[in-house]
C-alpha cells in the first residue's frame, strides 16, 4: 500500500500546511509505510518527489530552483480509478507511481474545504478525514454558526454578508452591528484558519478595518460577540460510527487574540503542542463541565457528518460558567497528536486509525448503489427530448 500524502496549496495557510504534511510523513515511514509526498505549491502547481518529505527541503534557500528541475508527473485518468496513478511525463516508457490511500494534510481553502475530498471521490480513492460536505460545511464558520443555530447549540451572536452587501449598503450593515452586538467584536473571514484575518475591534473604527481586512481574504464576512471572561477551549474526535472524544485543552494566550504568532511561532506554538506554558492539559474545568464539552463535540461532529477526525474548538465564559461552541476544524493542523499523546494515544497509533477509519468509510460506500436502470435512452429521440436543428 502506497499512501500519497498531499499538502501545501494554493491557501493562506500553505505554510502550516507544510509542517502538518511533514510530520506525517515522518511517522508514517517510521512506521515502516510506503509514503509519497505531493506537495501543491502557492501557485497550485503540483509537485512528486522523495525530497519532499523533509522539512529542511522547504527551508532552503534553493528550494524554488531544485522545484522547476523536479522530473514532471501527469495524472492518468484511465488508469485512475481507485486509485490515483501518475506517469512520469515524456518517457515512451512511462514510470508509475500509484497512490493507493490519500492522506489530505491541507489548511485553508484548496483543500480542507473539500475540493480535494471531492477529486478523490471522482476517483474513488480513500482518503483519511472528513468527506466532501462535512469538511465544506466545518469549513465555512458562517454555515458552521447557522448549523448550531439549527441544532440549539450555544453560539456567540453574530451578523455576517458578503462584499457586495458591504458596498451598498454600508450605513444599514454598522447599524444592524451595533444593533445585535456589542464591542469588542471579533472580525472574520469565514473560509480562512489559523487566525489569519482575523480582528479583534474594540470601536467603530476598528470594526470598519477589520471588515475591510476580512473582505481582503474573501467574499463574505463574519462579525460575533466578543465572550466575556474568556477561556479558550478545544477537543479532537475521531472516528467514524464510534466516536472517541479526547481530554479537554485549554489555550492561555497574552494578547487579546489567540492570534497567528501565539499559535505557531512564539515558544514552538500552541497549535504545534510546543509551546507548554500556553497550554493547560486537561482543562481548568469541573467534571461536568468537562463531560459537557466532550459530548457537545461528538454530537457537533456527527451532526456535520464528519468521518476520521475533527477538532471542535469552544468559547468558555468562567464568570457565567456558559459554554458557547465556536469553530469546528476538519483537519486539525499536526493532527493534534500533542492532545491525543496527552489522551494516552501516541501519534503512530493515532495515524494507524485514522487510516482504519479511511479503509472502513471506502468499504462502507463502495456497498451503496451508484447505478440506475433506465430505458430513457431508448426515447431519447422521442418528439419531447429530440433537439431542435
């Protein structure tokens, strides 16, 4: 079995895409497993070669050069039907590299909003993690807040509408803000993670920047309630049918938002599972509340439909004692193994389900009936369905 490891992309988030695509490279060979690397560049080129699957090839300083001499593969379509076959391009021999599992390692769009999903579905190939609505649907944080609001799920209020609505009609837009909400107000573009984008307006004036910085990462805005008291709070689950919730984290951060740097660069990062002091394993919370956040995430995952892994991320108001559920991320970056190593689940038994939840999910759909039959063709020629010349 050959698993292509896909990541990189065309996204904001193409970066941390990388570090997520190289750690799993690394365990899944030390586990002894077949791994190729295909990594998408910021220009949506891709690229298959074993120099990829190592960090350092990215923080070179040559790395653009060494990209435009890497041999260049093309995708063949009649060959790749459950499975992705690539050919190594000009030979009259062609050489083959097979893709047997998919293990999407993408963040942002391009990728973790199910365009990847959906190519490996054409292609039935299996592939870990989310499918193609559930990795949509986590991945809009405007459909993710209209599902809780479906589901009576605890969710800051929030106002959100896209550029155009922005343009025209500005006045009404801040007015209706002010209106619902009340600063400081979280600014967001909604297809966008890793806080990237992301402002925290404490005025008028701030609210009016962070809009325009959101619209600059995408079409539609997302502004909410600020939480009060805050604690930030998260829990992964994986699985398919059965579903196993891990221990609870708490995220401390110094500044007012757990901004990019707080997550991946300062102390190693606390998204990374680097940066000790900014977490706290398991959560400062009592038994029920904890009970409350590991069960509020399984019905989350499984309302959306997601498959292998999610992470629900929730805003914790310590003076109310209310819980409020936020972002639902189908694709936790590092797959979180620092938060799953801490549930008692090292990162190679981790990706040794994932893979189980992959091959049980493709067996489960290749059962379904795909087919219909029909004697429409036989009519096609009929008065009502015969084109006009």
């Amino acid at each position: 079995m050959n698993i292509g490891v896909f990541f990189g992309g065309k996204s904001p988030e193409h970066d941390v895409s990388i570090i997520t695509g190289e750690l799993v490279i690394s365990e899944l060979k030390k586990m002894g497993m077949h791994v190729t690397p295909i990594y998408i560049g910021k220009n949506g080129e891709w690229y298959i070669d074993e120099r990829l699957g190592e960090l350092k090839f990215f923080q070179s300083k040559e790395k653009n050069a060494a990209l435009k001499n890497f041999e260049k593969y093309v995708l063949n379509l009649k060959e790749s039907m459950g499975k992705m076959v690539f050919n190594k391009k000009g030979l009259l021999v062609t050489s083959n590299i097979v893709i047997d599992v998919a293990f999407p390692c993408f963040h942002g769009s391009n990728g973790e909003d199910g365009t990847i999903q959906g190519m490996l579905e054409m292609f039935n190939v299996p592939y870990v993690g989310c499918d193609v609505a559930s990795s949509a649907l986590a991945f809009d944080k405007i459909l993710t807040k209209l599902l809780y609001q479906s589901l009576d799920v605890p969710t800051a209020k929030f106002v959100y509408f896209n550029g155009a609505d922005w343009k025209n009609k500005k006045e009404q837009l801040l007015t209706e803000i002010k209106t619902k909400l009340h600063f400081p107000l979280f600014v967001k573009p909604p297809r966008l993670g890793s806080s990237i984008g992301i402002t925290r307006a404490k005025d008028e004036k701030e609210l009016e920047f962070g809009i325009e910085l959101a619209l600059h990462y995408g079409e539609k805005v997302l502004v909410e309630d600020g939480v009060e008291n805050l604690a930030d709070i998260t829990c992964c689950v994986i699985g398919n049918d059965e579903l196993t919730a891990s221990l609870v984290q708490e995220s401390v951060f110094d500044s007012e938002l757990f901004n990019f740097e707080e997550k991946y660069l300062k102390d190693g990062g606390a998204q990374t599972g680097n940066a000790k002091n900014s977490l706290i394993i398991p959560a400062r919370l009592d038994a029920e509340m904890t009970k409350k956040v590991q069960d509020m995430a399984k019905e989350i995952y499984k309302s959306i439909g997601a498959s292998g892994i999610a992470r629900v991320d929730f805003l914790f108001d310590k003076k109310e004692n209310k819980l409020y559920a936020n972002e639902i991320n189908p694709l936790p970056g590092t797959v979180y193994h620092h938060l799953w190593k801490a549930s008692g689940l090292e990162l190679n038994e981790l990706l040794e389900k994932l893979l189980q939840f992959a091959k049980e999910r493709y067996i489960a759909k290749n059962k379904i009936t795909y087919t219909f039959k029909t004697d429409l063709m036989e009519f096609a020629n009929s008065v009502k369905l015969k084109m006009e010349k």
